[in-house]
C-alpha cells in the first residue's frame, strides 16, 4: 500500500490522467481500450475505468461455500493517464482484490509505466505494462469480463509484470517484446536474471489475425533460492474479427511451468475455441470451448474441460449485459463447477 501510495502522488502531482490497461498496438481495433470520458483541454490527459462484475447461482461439487446465489465484482480498473507529447507519456491502473486472511479489500497496482513512443514500429515502456500474449488474446476473444483466456484462466502467464517493454505495429505486422521480473504485476521484486516474452503477428487481411508468441525464464523464483528447471511456453492463435462475428483458435505449450524448483519435471497443453455472432442490432451470441492436460508427467489423467455459451446485451456504448452459462469439469481432479446468470463490463 506504501509503494502505492508514493507512485499515486508522483503521478498525480504531474497531473495526470489515465488510460486503462490500454490495449496495445497490435490489439485489433484496440479491443477492450478503455474509453477516455474526460479530456483537458490541450487533450493531454485522460481519465477512464473498467469494472467487470455478475450476479450467478453457482454449484461446485466438494466446495460447499461457493455454492448459491451471489454477486462478485471480480474487476475494477481506475486509470490514469498524462501524454506530454507526441513521444512521452506516463500511465497508471489501479486495481483490487479481496484478502481473506485481513478480511479487507486491498487496492494494488496492475500497470504504472513510463512510455516513450518513437515510431508506430517502436514504442518503449519501463515499469510494469501488459504483457504480449494474455492482452492481445482478450482483445480476439472480446468475452473477457464473461471469463479470461485460456493460459490465465489456467493460471499459466501473467497478464502484466515488472520490467521493459516494446511493442510496435505498422501495416498488417506487429510484435511485442518484454524482459521482465517474472513474478507478475503484484511483485516488483528485482530477480538475478530477467524473464523474456514476446509475440510476432500478422494481419494479412482486415480481420485476419495469426500470432505466434513465447515466455521463457524463471517466474520470479531466482533470488537467494535454487532452481532446477526454466519455465517455457509456446503460444499460437488464429482469429478472424470483424464487427459482427468473430471466431478463433488458440493453443499453448508449456514446459515445468510450477516446477521451476522442483526437481521434478512436467509439461502441460491446452486449446481453446470460440465464436460469436451478432444476428440483430445489440444481440451477440457467443460461445467457447477449452481442452487442457495441465500437468502430463506429474499427473497424467488430469484433464481439464470448459465451456461456456450466452447472449450478449448491448445496453449502452459502454456497458454490455451478457446472459450465460459457464461449465468446468476434471476428469481425476477435484473441479466439477456450474455457474449460470448476469454477467456485466461497464466502461466509464
């Protein structure tokens, strides 16, 4: 809260405002951007916010204090903004979550950075910024506040993190690059070595999307403690968007991801699949499918299934309704979950 407090009150002082987890360049039709509502008047600065939240019945087998009827805000972006000039500029969001163990809510950093845009094929972030793949994923996807993409959802990468950034994109190519600490955007603890991850695109037509991406490091598990093993991860998608439908295809390879001081090794893989389609004006119909093996050495029979299919409700420009069912299944693990209801992202 302390390191929170101190970076508010420089960004604030300079007299800021914000852009939310901006969606990066390569984000096709910066998908999932938060929308700047108030602008001074030389244009300079923004101010904006997200907030995903549902009311659902849920029922989970073995987990008898999820189960029933209830409301969750499981998001809630505050951002702040200031762009000095063509080139420089400096960003804040402010997120939440809840913590059991204080029995309070606790305000936190998700991305706070330095930007220095020097080309569209060259723009440089240093502090903690979204990371290539998991952004880029949740704008072709475009359901995140119904449920994340397949590596978060599954716990496999992290959507920001510490370090240096550059990302890029001119005609149909565009690439993302991080060095990073590893250990995602709630520890900024320096590490003895840096993680890599990064992603090459293409959009060879309007809407066609092909990205191939990667991580390989050690997640932040390299300071003062041995390590065994380098966790690795190929990504790949495919995905074809446009404004009234959407349908992709991604895949992901990991390599002793949980197991980087362990001395045991292990791999896991996923794919997942999605569409939708907006028959009538504000109406979409979506619906998406994830296979998994999390964990093929350790735990062999372990296998993981999710779908979930709904109606979406454009309410208003900025806030989406969506009517849905999600459904997650282990074949020899301990997950077995139905959730039905109201899901919502609301803009401001």
């Amino acid at each position: 809260m302390k390191r929170f407090s101190a970076v508010a009150a420089i960004l604030l002082a300079a007299g800021m405002g914000s852009v939310a987890q901006a969606a990066e360049p390569s984000s096709p039709a910066r998908l999932g951007e938060h929308p700047a509502l108030r602008t001074s008047r030389d244009g300079m600065t923004t101010v904006g916010g997200k907030m995903y939240g549902d009311l659902t019945y849920k029922h989970q087998t073995g987990n008898t204090k999820s189960n029933g009827i209830g409301t969750d805000v499981k998001r809630f972006y505050f951002s702040l903004g200031h762009r000095y000039n063509d080139i420089w500029s400096v960003h804040l969001t402010t997120d939440f979550k809840y913590e059991s163990k204080e029995n309070n809510t606790q305000l936190f950093i998700k991305t706070a950075y330095i930007q220095a845009k020097f080309s569209p094929l060259a723009t440089v972030r240093l502090g903690s910024a979204n990371m290539p793949w998991i952004p880029y994923d949740e704008g072709l996807y475009g359901f995140r506040y119904v449920e994340n993409t397949l590596i978060d959802r599954l716990k496999f990468g992290n959507s920001a993190d510490w370090g240096a950034h550059l990302i890029g994109k001119d005609g149909m190519f565009n690439y993302a690059f991080s060095a990073v600490n590893g250990g995602g955007y709630h520890n900024p603890t320096r590490t003895k070595t840096v993680d890599v991850g990064g992603r090459i695109g293409v959009e060879p037509m309007p809407g066609l999307n092909l990205a191939v991406g990667g991580y390989v490091g050690k997640r932040g598990d390299n300071n003062g403690t041995a390590t065994y093993h380098t966790a690795k991860r190929l990504d790949l998608v495919a995905a074809y968007v446009q404004p009234g439908y959407r349908v992709g295809v991604e895949y992901f390879k990991a390599y002793d991801w949980g197991q980087v001081k362990s001395t045991s090794s292990d791999h896991a893989y996923g794919i997942s699949a999605w569409g939708s389609v907006s028959p009538m004006r504000r109406i979409t119909l979506f619906t998406r499918f994830d296979y998994a093996k999390p964990s093929q050495d350790l735990q062999p029979d372990l296998t993981d299934y999710y779908f979930n299919v709904g109606t979406q409700y454009q309410a208003y420009k900025n806030v989406v309704l969506a009517l849905a069912f999600k459904h997650e299944k282990q074949d020899n693990g301990s997950i077995d979950s139905n959730e039905v209801g109201l899901w919502t992202q609301v803009k401001f």
